[in-house]
C-alpha cells in the first residue's frame, strides 16, 4: 500500500467517524445500550407481571437489555412523571395504565394520555358486572330495574373511591339515566376485597374485570351478568356485552400500553412499534397471559393515541357526574 494511499483511508476513516458523531443517536443503529421500562405500581402486580413479560421479550427482538424499574407513588403519579419527563431518545419507556386517563381530572397531575408518545396498546380488561351466584336477578336489565326502584339499597366495590372499578359502574348508571349515586361505593384495597365482601353478603356488585372474579365464578359463588366491551369475552363467551345485554354502547376496561416520552425519533419510534406489535402477537405473550387470565389486544401508535383520548374522555364525564373532578 502507496503512502498516498495510506492517507486516502485514513482521511476516509476520520470522516466518516465524524459523521457518524454527527449523526443522531436514533440515525445510527438503535439500539445500542440497555433500555429501562418504568411501571408506575409496585413489584408483583397485574402490570408489574405484563411489564416482565413485554420486556424479556423485547429484550430477544431489540439485541439489548430491557430493565423493568418499578416507580411507585402518588396514586401512579410518579411513576407516570417519570415516563413523560425522561430523555426523548428511546432509552426510556413506559407501561401507562389507565390511571392516566384520570389522575388529571382529581388534579393529581397535569399529564394525561396526550402527554406521551403512544408506541402500543397491548393489553385491555373490560369491567364486568359481578353478583353474588344466589342473587335473584337473572340478567343485567333486571339489576338495573332494581336499582332504579330502589335507589341507596344497593352497595357496590372494587377498588378506591374514584378507581376505575367505581367509574365503570358509575358510567354505566348514567348511561342508562340512573343516577350514580343510586348505588354506595364502599372504597376497598382492590378486586379481590371487594369480592369477597360481596361473597359475605357486606355489597351487593363488584364491577370488576372478569379475571379478576374468575376464581370465584369457577367456584359457583359468583356469576357475572355483562361485560363492558363491545365483543364478549374469550374468558366466558357466554356473558353477554351490555349491547347484546340492553343495547349499551357504554364501555370500560383497565387498560395498559408501552409509551414513551414525546418527541422521541421517528425511526426510533418505528423500531419501538415494531417490536412491541411482534411481542404483542407472539405465542409466548399470548400465553403468559392467559395463564394469568387477564386480555390480550393490540393496537399500533396512532389507534392507541386515539383510544387514549377516547378513554380521556368518557371517564372525565363519569367523575364530573359523579363529582369526582376537580
């Protein structure tokens, strides 16, 4: 090799060296170092569960690491803070729950779903109408007919004042032009409090989702009247929506999707979807999944931005009805 030839190559290397420290990080092959997935709850949860799951296998399609960190606090508050105000690169993503759809009308937060980069929605658990298995009422529209004629008789729980479980109901009653306050909310720990209260006779509904009632459907003690979505249930087919039911349209579910800060690269962004849509219809998360009863659904980045928005929506009108917001 000539010296002049020598110098073409090493002049070739330094530049193109220099453009590659010019380029982006995203223009270059993302990506290159680990990634942190945050979870607004706590360690051995619902979410914290699909979180492990979505990451390990993540980590298989992107080539790096995909570290779960569990950002608790606030009601989600923290943990979703933490998700909007990360560097815009890629590098840090998130498992937003439906509490975004609501923080901001309790003037917890000023972030909502529109705060945040959607990448995927990928999973859903629509709340259902739950009754203790030896209630007299057979079907939806007789409960519905009993709260109407008997307004404060009933006590319903699932989860806090104002959680989702309670919204749910709450907008199915205004839908149906009962007044919510027709039915006590008595706030507890969860759904599976909650149903066991109703076992003991202490409440009378649990609108919650149908895995999470599940164990006690099986076991005869409970039966489910309807579900809030617009398709029934893999779970039970047999459990009518509340359009096929009384020809609701109203639907609600606890819902989870991978966001990421706003603003992040567009090919980042498309590199993200991508992975989450084949992690999203893999066998492998489809299973785990089941195993655990809870939904599996997919929609990509602008569908997500718009369920979101939907979801913004419908429950801001629930909890100004029932005078929750701020």
């Amino acid at each position: 090799m000539t010296r002049a030839t020598r110098r073409l190559l090493i002049a070739g290397t330094v530049a193109a060296l220099a453009l590659a420290a010019a380029l982006p990080a995203s223009a270059q092959t993302y990506p290159t170092r680990p990634i942190t997935l945050i979870v607004p709850w706590g360690a051995g949860g619902g979410t914290d569960a699909t979180a492990r799951i979505l990451g390990s296998l993540m980590e298989k399609e992107l080539g790096q690491p995909v570290n779960v960190v569990n950002r608790t606090g606030g009601s989600g508050v923290v943990g979703h803070s933490a998700i909007a105000s990360a560097p815009a690169d890629g590098y840090t993503i998130g498992l937003a729950t439906v509490e975004i759809s609501m923080m901001h009308w309790q003037g917890l937060t000023e972030l909502s779903g529109a705060s945040y980069t959607p990448i995927g929605l990928v999973n859903a658990d629509p709340a259902g109408v739950q009754v203790r298995a030896d209630a007299p009422y057979k079907d939806i529209k007789e409960l519905l007919a009993a709260i109407k004629a008997n307004p404060g008789k009933f006590k319903a729980s699932g989860t806090g004042q104002g959680g989702i479980w309670h919204l749910a109901l709450a907008g199915l009653l205004r839908d149906q032009k009962i007044d919510p306050a027709s039915v006590s909310w008595v706030p507890s720990n969860g759904a599976a409090p909650g149903l066991q209260d109703m076992v003991a006779g202490g409440i009378d509904i649990a609108p919650v989702s149908l895995p999470e009632a599940r164990s006690l459907i099986d076991a005869g003690k409970v039966k489910s009247l309807a579900i809030m979505n617009d398709k029934p249930a893999a779970l039970y087919p047999q459990v009518p929506t509340l359009k096929q039911a009384i020809g609701s349209d109203w639907t609600t579910a606890a819902w989870r999707g991978i966001v990421a800060p706003k603003g992040i690269p567009a090919d980042v962004r498309t590199k993200l979807a991508a992975t989450v849509q084949k992690v999203a219809n893999s066998k492998e998360y489809h299973d785990f999944m089941a195993s655990r009863g809870f939904g599996v659904i997919y929609a990509g980045p602008e569908e997500f931005g718009r369920f979101m928005a939907k979801s913004d929506a419908d429950l801001g009108a629930t909890m100004k009805a029932v005078g929750i917001a701020k």
